[in-house]
C-alpha cells in the first residue's frame, strides 16, 4: 500500500489560519468583543461557563443605569464597555418631546465595577426622522453599533455623521455619509477591513460606502442601494479571499472590500421593499433571511455576476422580517420577530428541523440571536430573553425576565469573561458570576 501525503494549497491554508484566528479571538478568556455581533460579526462566541439563568437580582453580576434609550448592542475593548443612546426626544409615546431636544450619547462603562466612566454628547444634524409613535419609528436614533480596532471608536449617527473618538471619547474625525432620512430611522453598523471603516448609507445616500479610518476621507462609494437596514459582512470565500457582503431588497450583493467593485449578485429576499436581517456565513457560504413573505437562502461566495444559477444553493418559504440568524453546528437559528417562533434550518439543503411556538409568548422580538455555550440566546423586546439549547431538536432551557425593568430591549448580548452584556433602554447589566 502506498502512503499518501496531503497537502493543503496556499488558499485553502490562508482561509484555515483565518479561521482560526476568528475561532481563537471568539474564546479567548478576556478576549475583546469590538463589534455588531462579535468576532466576525456572526454572533457567535466559543466561550463556556455562561449563564443560562437570571432574573433583575440573581446572577446579576452589576447593573448601571444609562443617561438614555438605544437599541445599538454594547461592544467591549481593553476592560471598558462602550455603547450609544439618545435622550431628550421620542422616549415616551405620550409626550415624546421635540426634535430640537435630541442628543446622542457615547458612554464608557467600567468593564469590572458597571461605573460609567465618561459620557461624550453629540447634537443631531435636524431635521432627523421624525418620530410617528408606535414601534416603527421608535429605534432609529440610537440602533448602530460602534466598532473598535482597539485604539479608536467609529460611531454612526445616520445623517448626523461618522465620528471617529479615541477610547477616551475625545474626537478625531467627523465625516458624512449622506444626509437622507428614513421614518425607520437608520440603523446599519460599521466594520472595519484593513485601513477602512465601510458603513451601508442606503438610508443615508443609498450606497455602501468606505472611508479611510486615519482620517475620515472616502475611499470608495458603491451605490445603487435602497431599503438595506443590514450590516454587511466580510467573508472569507473558499479560495481565501475576502468578499464584503450585504442584503437589499430581492438581491444578495458581494463587492471587493478594497475598491466597492461589485463582483456577484444573486437573486435574493422577494420583497421590493426593504431587507433587514443581516447575514451570516460558514465556510464561503452565505446564508440570508428577511421579508415580509419570509424566505430564506443560501449562497456561495467567490462567484462573478449574475451567480443565482450557479451558486445559489437553495431557497426556502421560511423566515424572519427582523431578526438575524445564527449558524451553529450546521444549522440556522433565529426568532420570528411577530409570530414568537423558534426555527431551525438544516444549512445544506434549507429543510426545517423544528418551528416551534415560544412559552410564554415573546411578543416582539427585533434583537439578533447570539449562540453560545451550547445555547441560543434570544431577547424579546418585553417579554424577556429565551434561552434554547443549541440543537436541531427544541428544548426550552429557560425563560429570564430583568424584574421591574420593563423597558424595551432590541440590542444584542456582548460576550465577555464567562458572562453576558445585555442593555435595555434603562439599563446596562452584567450577567453572571
């Protein structure tokens, strides 16, 4: 019998120390969570030793009360917790204000006590969208999550701007991104690829656009965007490329990071109208939910133009309007955000694995799934979070309400030290021990 060697090409080994590296930085004890949905922007963390339960006292490690609303996710960098909110307007349906009394927040919150240690204000460029009353109109002015490459912050305030703050709050750079505005509001979150912050400004100036993170200049502009309230993601194609990805209305795009060359298109999401859920990707496949028909597909990457025959994999009638999925294990998870329905997919061919009705019914559910420790993470806007065990067959783990703090909750968990961030409108709690 012979022996036989293998031996991975360049490509296939480049995309192999990505990954891990993603996997090392996602479980690291301390590891930093700088992003939209952690490491990669996937909303997944490999760390164990998480909470699973909790109510407004136990297993609260620290709570602190925040200067105003947002539904934008805290991130962590170098034992600080920074997120955004507003205050002064549209915080109360009965009486919510004037335009002219909106203020935007940036806090610093001690990672290890919850003491907040400095909060940066920010006037809006007006008029911003108006708030109409009721749950549309009642998330755009503080929904965008800061990213950090660990020595700056970059925070997107829709219309009003792009700043760039070093981790003190002081500012270094304010740029513009278009000046349109939305009754939704705006909602998109930052990444950053090598020397570039890269924001979707569909709201804004319908078009993705890249700025140089040193100082605030365009790099490049993709337009031809409408109704996309997604972040995009970078992905790592099987050949070891980087691709930046991003759902709009009936289409998946993928562009060079780099340049904003648009490099494929798919036919996507069947609504003409807007796509919220962000995607995720495994392995060079993206896969991607939203609409108001509800449908979800999958993608591969790494293709040229028109790839719907080529590199589609499947589509399916199941899905979510709101909320981002998660990848696990082979499997899509997320919430409906109005039916209350846990799903979950078989990745490869799109079959459902369970749909199953929450108890107690969740209500509104708008917050992104996070996955962790063998758990799937899923906060309602009042009606608490549900914890569901991270497997293709259903089971209910727990069910944690936050006792009389009975403010909304759009925000994703952040992952840190063996506990979970979580803010409300109100608050901002550490949970676990």
């Amino acid at each position: 019998m012979k022996n036989r060697s293998h031996h991975l090409s360049l490509p296939r080994l480049h995309q192999l120390l990505i990954a891990i590296a993603i996997v090392c930085s996602g479980s690291a004890w301390g590891a930093d969570w700088k992003q939209f949905r952690g490491p990669g922007g996937l909303g997944v963390s490999t760390q164990q030793g998480l909470p699973e339960s909790w109510s407004g006292e136990q297993n609260i490690a620290w709570k602190t009360e925040l200067p105003g609303a947002g539904t934008s996710s805290p991130i962590v960098v170098d034992e600080r917790v920074y997120l955004t909110c507003y205050s002064g307007y549209a915080q109360n349906v009965e009486d919510p204000g004037t335009m002219q009394s909106l203020l935007r927040h940036v806090v610093a919150v001690d990672r290890n006590s919850g003491t907040i240690l400095w909060t940066k204000d920010f006037k809006p460029e007006l008029p911003e969208s108006a708030y109409s009353g009721g749950n549309n109109s009642w998330h755009g002015y503080s929904s965008s999550t800061p990213v950090s490459d660990g020595e700056r912050l970059y925070v997107f305030f829709g219309k009003s701007g792009v700043y760039c703050l070093d981790l003190d709050g002081n500012q270094i750079w304010k740029s513009s991104v278009g000046n349109g505005t939305r009754g939704w509001g705006s909602s998109n979150s930052p990444v950053l690829h090598e020397n570039l912050v890269i924001l979707n400004a569909s709201v804004e100036s319908g078009a993705i656009v890249a700025l140089d993170k040193s100082t605030g200049k365009e790099v490049w502009r993709a337009g031809g965007l409408r109704g996309s309230w997604n972040t995009p993601l970078l992905v790592q194609t099987e050949n070891g490329d980087t691709e930046l990805v991003v759902s709009v209305p009936e289409k998946v795009l993928g562009f060079d990071p780099a340049s904003g060359e648009a490099l494929w298109n798919c036919i996507g999401i069947p609504d003409r109208g807007y796509v919220c859920p962000s995607v995720v990707a495994h392995q060079g496949v993206v896969y991607a939910i939203g609409g108001r028909k509800n449908t979800a597909l999958a993608v591969r990457t790494g293709g040229r133009g028109e790839v719907t025959d080529s590199h589609r994999l499947w589509i399916t009638d199941k899905g979510s309007n709101v909320c981002s999925p998660v990848y696990h294990d082979g499997h899509l998870y997320w919430i409906h955000e109005r039916q209350g329905t846990a799903n979950c997919l078989d990745a490869s061919n799109g079959q459902v694995k369970f749909q199953t009705r929450l108890t107690p019914r969740p209500g509104v559910v708008y917050s992104s799934s996070l996955v962790a420790d063998g758990k799937i993470y899923c906060s309602s806007q009042r009606n608490g979070t549900f914890v569901l065990a991270a497997s293709p067959e259903f089971k209910l783990l727990s069910h944690n309400s936050l006792g009389n703090d009975n403010s909304r909750t759009n925000a994703c968990p952040a992952v840190h030290n063996g506990q979970l961030l979580m803010r409300t409108d109100r608050m901002l709690y550490c949970i676990g021990k």
